[in-house]
C-alpha cells in the first residue's frame, strides 16, 4: 500500500515549542527568558524556544528538552506539557502552533553568566513578544495549584533540602503560610524525601536539622496526594 | 522588512486536531466515536478529528469546533483544550501532532442515526487506532478530576434539569455516590444554575421537584469551587 500523504493542499502550520522554565530567587518566583537573536522581535528577552525538528525529535518532548539543553545550557530533570497556544495572528511567519512545557529549577543550577539568558520576576515581567506574557500567567497558575497537592516545589530546591526549608518553598510558592503540622502530614504523605543518614545542617542559629534528598524514583515523576497540602 | 520565512529544511510535521465528546448513556459515561471514512485505519472507529486548515480556522479550538460540527453534526457549547499529542510513530502518515479537545453533551442533544458515529462506553472501549485509548483515558481522568470542583457535569444534563437529576449526573461521572447536603451547598456555591420559574416536574412516583436551567453566562465557561463537591 502506497504510504498516504499529508493533505497537500493546506498552507504549513508551524510547529514549535516553548519552555517555561521558573525558579526561586530570593523566595520569588522567576522565569528564564533569552533574548532573542532573530526576527521577529530580534533582540527582546522571550521564552526560549524553537521548531520541532521532525528528523531529529521523536516527541514534541523531546523537542522542549533539547530547545532548552541548545539554547540555555539547561537539563531539566522535569518537563510537563502546559497547553498548546495556536492561530493564525501570535507569530508574524505564519499560522502556527507552540506546544508549551514548564518545568521548575534550583537556581544553584542555572548556569552563571550565560550570554543572553536573564530571570524575571512573574509578578514584575517585562512586555513578552507573541503571547509568551499569557503563557507565562498560565504556567504560574499552574505551578501554583499543582503544587497545592503534589511534590512538584522540591525541584526548586537544590539536591539536598531540610524539612524548614522545603516548607519555605511551598509558601514562597503558594503564597501563603502553611501549618507546619500539617505540611509535615502531607511531605510524609507524598512520601518523596528520604533522610541522607548523618546528615545534619550546622548553623549558629538553629538546631541541627536533618537533610533530606528527593527519592530516585520521584526525579522525574511527581507525586500526587488526593487533598490539598494546606487543607 | 521582508516577511521571515518558516525554517524550511526541516521535513513538516502534520498539525491535526481530534476530539474527544463524552456523553452520558444509562448513566455511564460514553466517547463518540466516528468510523475512519479514509486510510490510515479506514473503516475503524476512531475519535473525530482532522487537519487544520489555516486558511480558514482563526485557532486550533476552531479547528476542533469545525472538524466537531462538519463531521458529526455536533455543535458543542463547550470545548477544551485536554493535551497535545506528537511523536514520529504516532501516525503512518508522519511526524505528526494532535492538539486533543474534549467536551460534553447531554445525549438527547446528539444526532439520531447519523451514518458511522457510535457511541462506546468508556469503561469498555474497543481497540481505538493510532493513540486515541490512551487520549480517551485521560480525558476521562480530566472531566472526573474537574468535575469534582466544578460545574462541568452539567453539560450532560439536557436544558432543564432537576437538583436530584443533577447530583445523580455527577455520582454517575464520579464513580461515587455524594452526600446530599454537602452537593446541594456545593450547587449553590457554584451558582451556575437559575430555577425555571413555575415549572415542576410531575410524576407519580416522587414529589415535583423544581426545574432548573444553566445561567446564560456559565453556558461557555465553567464555575469553579475552591474545595472539592465530595469533600
């Protein structure tokens, strides 16, 4: 059986994807823009993405990952698929589609100095080109409810965490103070952290506290409680 | 400045949107499904679905809101981006991606007879081609997961329904029965339902019970609780 071909007729839909790619900086949630080096809007700082290659990517997966790996240095241990954004007016080339992801980083593993690549608060962006600015308001509400009843906040934090700290995370997240007996319910709960035996902070200020580090097999799938961490 | 061009080296990917309509049959949730007219896959049942066409659909949603009507008669008030499904190996015809709505309807709203469209129940799906079993199952997962805060279930219900009616149309999409009180203080919170005045249902078996109508401004956007209906 002759292989059937694409419709022929239909002008070129362009397929690409977009990563929104958030931190902590300073207890605020930022996100990775780069500046962009061709036209359209050659020169502003916008999410960093690029076109689906279609000889080289298996998924549009695949794609998010290797457009952040190229273009910011960046591997993130965590991409989701956000929603597609489509039509004929967002990009000036043409009719197109962006499959976007988001993912959540610790800022210790940005890469430092990087040409072009800058971090901006979500609640003080700059004007972003196409629609990255509702993108970018979509994947902050996103981050903000998932994180309402899942593990996704400990990949703001580096590899090795205290109980104290995660907990400062999820309010720097969720924006709200959470009870600590319950947080502490829900992390045992959502049974990601395992203690690093004889591992304690040391500090003038504080008790020691145990560190924690994420399980092996909850680095690159979240997990999920049925109700709410502050609930 | 001339007009940028789309990168054209790289082979093109086949932008396509399907939709997955659930109604409710016996009070179990079924998929609409649509026989394949053409190859890959003629003559199975398939979810409805098919290529954009950029010269005539302003957004992806479009797209899906034509392909819907133009092949199934069915004019849904109500369609929602669900994912975005690509890959290399998806589709015989290529590199391909999908952009996946999904929406409800109450079945008395679907078309009698209409050649190739079948219902199928989505607790016994038959083999469905390309990845449309595993599009299905997490369409079932999001209207079940969104109807538990939401007021979703009520686009399976025809124009006028009563509260009874309405709660056993969410325990039949939950899979669980709902206590009435809480659901009727949830229904209020909602407020997405008007009463019609001076119409009772009558029947000898109950006590007439109030008719009730979807307000005009949740006829194309849900309403959202913050805590769950069941909770």
């Amino acid at each position: 059986m002759p292989k059937p071909s694409a419709e022929p007729s239909f002008p070129t839909v362009i397929c690409t994807v977009d990563v929104v790619l958030m931190t902590l900086k300073d207890d605020a949630l930022h996100v990775v823009l780069l500046t962009r080096k061709n036209a359209p809007f050659a020169g502003a700082p916008a999410l960093p993405g690029g076109y689906i290659h279609a000889q080289e990517d298996r998924t549009a997966w695949d794609a998010a990952a290797r457009v952040l790996r190229d273009k910011t240095g960046i591997v993130s241990p965590y991409l989701e698929q956000l929603a597609t954004y489509s039509g004929a007016d967002r990009d000036p080339r043409g009719w197109s589609a962006s499959i976007v992801y988001y993912a959540l980083i610790s800022e210790e593993l940005l890469p430092e100095g990087r040409e072009g690549l800058l971090l901006a608060p979500v609640a003080a962006l700059p004007a972003l080109p196409f629609d990255h600015g509702e993108i970018v308001a979509l994947a902050v509400e996103r981050v903000r409810s998932k994180s309402q009843y899942s593990s996704l906040p400990v990949y703001l934090c580096g590899e090795r965490m205290t109980l104290p700290r995660l907990q400062a995370v999820y309010e720097a997240v969720l924006g709200e103070p959470i009870n600590k007996v319950s947080f502490r319910r829900k992390i045992d709960e959502l049974g990601m952290l395992e203690p690093i035996e004889g591992e304690l902070t040391s500090g003038a200020a504080h008790r020691p506290a145990q560190m924690y580090r994420l399980r092996e097999s909850y680095r690159r799938a979240l997990s999920v409680v049925p109700r709410g961490i502050n609930s």
